[in-house]
C-alpha cells in the first residue's frame, strides 16, 4: 500500500496532520508532510503495510489530494 500527497495542492488545514501524526506533519512551509515520503514528481510518497489512520487523513481531508492505494 502507497500513501500518495498532492502536496502542492495542500491549504495548509491541518486536518491530516491532526487525525493521523503517524504519518503527517505540518512542515516549517506551512504545509502538510507525509513524514518519510519520497518526492515523485509533484507528489509526496510513502509505502505502508497497512492504511490506519492514513484512511481517516483521505476522509478528513478538505481539498481531497491524499489518496491509498
């Protein structure tokens, strides 16, 4: 399983980092991090073994640039 970030689409909210700090952070930019992601491309990726919190983070998510796959 892959958590995918479109994270220059972020506003900034907050929201994933507040449901699931496992795997988000806000970043000094002001900006939502997948922490231990990889950049590819335009997105911020990061293999996981299972979804978690990260399915709460895609609901929550106001501008819906977070995905699992």
């Amino acid at each position: 399983m892959k958590i995918i970030q479109e994270r220059s689409k972020c506003i900034g909210c907050g929201s994933c980092a507040a449901v699931c700090q496992k795997y988000f952070d806000m970043a000094d930019d002001g900006l939502a991090d997948v922490k231990g992601g990889q950049k590819v491309g335009d997105n911020m990726e990061l293999e996981i073994d299972a979804p978690g919190c990260a399915a709460e983070a895609v609901e929550i998510c106001p501008v819906q640039i977070i995905k699992v796959s």
